[in-house]
C-alpha cells in the first residue's frame, strides 16, 4: 500500500509506520467492488480519501464478479503498531438495490453484530462503526456519481478468521458476537497509541452504563479481574480491561460517571498512579522507589526500613520488607492512588476505592471509599 499524502507529520520523528483501520480497508475494498459491478473493472489499487485528507492506495487481494454482485478484498496492513487485525483479509460484497433503498449494511462472516445497548449502533446492527459507515456511504456516492448510478446498495463487510480473532478482543464483553468490529475514526492506525484499546475501554464504560450498573472496576489484567470479582460479585460488563490506561478510565468516567469505580492491579502498577502516572507501562513509567520510601515513612516505617525500601530492586521486595516490620505500605500505596484518582476525576460525583494484588492476585493493599 501506499500513500500519496506522506506519512503522518506526528510519526515522522518515531521511525514507526503508520497503517489502516479496519474501517479504511472495508472503504477500499467497497469502492472497489462497486466499481467493479458498474464498469466491470475492478480498478486496483483502489484509492480512498480518509477523513483528514490523506489518499492512500490498496492493492486488491482477492476479487470476484457475479453479475449481480462483487466482491473485493484487502490486506490490513496495520503498519509498525502491534494490531491483533494485523493481516487480516477484509473483504466487501456489493449488491445493487432498487432505488430509494440507501446504502444497508450487512455482516459478513467474521464480522460481528451488536446485541447490548450502549455502543453507537443500535442492537441488532452490524459492528460497523459510524465512521467506517459514513466513510463507505462517501466513496459509494462518489462513484455512483462517477457512473450514473443511484448509489442504493447493500454491502457486506466480512474478515476471514473475524471470529476467532475477536476472541482476542473486547468484543465478546462488549456484546459484539459474531466477529470483529469494523473501526476507525481517521482510517490511520498510529504505531502504539493503544487507540482501539481506549476506545475498547470507552465502549465498557458505555454497555456498563446502559445496563445499569452503578459499580465497574477498571483492572489491569485478568488476575485483578479475578480478585474483584471474589471480593465484589460484579458481573462480566462491569469489568473494564484498562490494562496500563487508567487515565482512559479516569478521565471517560469523569464525563460519564458511575456511582462507584474500583481499581485493582498489581502493587507496583498501582504505586506509579500513586505517584501521579496515568500511563502504567513500563516503557511510560518506572516505578520510583524514593516515592515508596515516603509513603512508608508516612506508614510508620523508620530510616533504616525507608532506606532498604529506597534501595530494593523491584516494588514487590519493597512492600515484603514494610510487611516484615508490620508497616501497610500496600494500603498507602493504594489510598494515595484512590486519592490521585479522585483529583483527576475532579470532582465527578464517583466514589473511589483502590486493591492492590500480588502475583497470585492476594490482595495487598486496599483503600476506604471515597
């Protein structure tokens, strides 16, 4: 594939290579295809325009003409960013409709359908987003003017493999069943923005909210899921994977409140939003051992305890060698990180409380509500 637009301005100091969205592909892969049904020409490569003006170009991997409908496909290429789509084969059949009927969206195998209410799509709908769609209905329009045609049309977006790969998603939590969703809201994957995640995250809070929940708990992974689960009974849609995003969570819940959020992960995940992180990887954070040796002063733990906090090598030694000497770290570590949550989200009427885990998901640390 390429672009005649260039790479995006942000990524040219990163060395990364931008890719694209579902939703772009499924663009592309429409065009063609409906195209290919008015001429009897699939043009290839089949050039988009995105939302922000870039034009790229995608080579055809598979095509085929029925006569009364076509199909054509195309490779994700998800650039340098470490995308579960990555690969995938995204194809569009295109049918002509009696005029009048519009563009209708249908799924293919591979693709999902809605089925909870609380996602941008009606229940009932294709797990085509509404850009993707809007996108899709664009270029139709486009060429249906090119050719003298009404542009009524049913298209249907499929992924070989969607289903499988969606069990690597948000997806099934989410009440996507069937396969994959179709995103994308500038048709440009950025290397490492994590973007389908926080907006996997986003979508929680949303199906969370329209069932009626009034308590979720953002988890760092799935032992944290595990342990509020035991200590809570909160159901599945209740659980929001927020991994290392919990300024995503933070800040979404801020706009869009519940009654009451829990955060649960790892004792050293949690120290780094104790210290003000709201990007808990590694690679964007560190845990800082002179931070934990404060709060284990604050704790009640003497100078040598607080210099052989300061020196340990990892955050777990730190918080074995405060419960040696009977000193709650954990439970400072997690107080201060309900209360750095409470600041960022600002007053929104959210009741807080933090559980700290170790590797086995014993809890090592809680905090009151707040």
């Amino acid at each position: 594939m390429s672009t005649s637009g260039g790479r995006s301005a942000q990524l040219k100091h990163t060395g990364l290579r931008p890719g694209w969205t579902t939703g772009a592909c499924a663009t592309a892969a429409t065009t063609a295809a409906y195209t290919a049904l008015l001429t009897g020409d699939f043009p290839d490569p089949v050039t988009i325009t995105l939302p922000k003006g870039q034009t790229p170009s995608f080579a055809l991997a598979r095509e085929e003409h029925g006569g009364s409908s076509a199909m054509a496909a195309v490779v994700k290429d998800a650039g340098d960013d470490p995308d579960v789509t990555h690969g995938a084969l995204v194809r569009s059949t295109v049918r002509l409709l009696p005029p009048g009927s519009g563009v209708v969206f249908r799924a293919g195998p591979g693709v999902g359908t809605v089925t909870r209410p609380g996602l941008p799509l009606p229940v009932g709908e294709p797990a085509i987003n509404p850009v993707p769609r809007q996108m899709i209905r664009d270029h139709v329009a486009k060429v249906a003017a090119e050719h003298g045609a009404t542009g009524d049309v049913e298209v249907t977006v499929s992924v070989d493999d969607g289903e499988e790969i969606a069990r690597s998603t948000w997806n099934p939590r989410l009440g996507i069943l069937g396969g994959l969703s179709i995103l994308g809201t500038t048709g440009v994957v950025v290397p490492y923005s994590c973007s389908a995640w926080i907006d996997s995250i986003r979508r929680g809070v949303d199906v969370a909210r329209a069932a009626g929940r009034t308590h979720v708990a953002g988890c760092t992974g799935s032992t944290s899921e595990k342990t509020v689960t035991s200590l809570y009974s909160l159901p599945e849609d209740a659980l929001l994977d927020m991994g290392d995003f919990a300024g995503a969570v933070l800040k979404y819940v801020r706009r869009h409140p519940v009654d009451r959020l829990t955060i649960c992960g790892g004792f050293a995940k949690l120290s780094k939003l104790a210290a003000g992180h709201l990007d808990l990887h590694s690679a964007r954070s560190q845990v800082d051992k002179g931070f934990l040796a404060d709060l284990a002063r604050s704790a009640g733990a003497d100078e040598v305890l607080a210099s052989a906090v300061a020196a340990a090598n990892t955050g777990l030694a730190a918080l074995h060698l405060c419960a040696e000497q009977g000193v709650p770290l954990g439970d400072r570590v997690a107080e201060t990180a309900r209360d750095q949550a409470l600041e960022v989200l600002r007053g929104a009427p959210v009741v807080v409380d933090v559980v700290c885990i170790d590797r086995a998901g014993t809890v090592v640390g809680r905090s009151t509500p707040r």
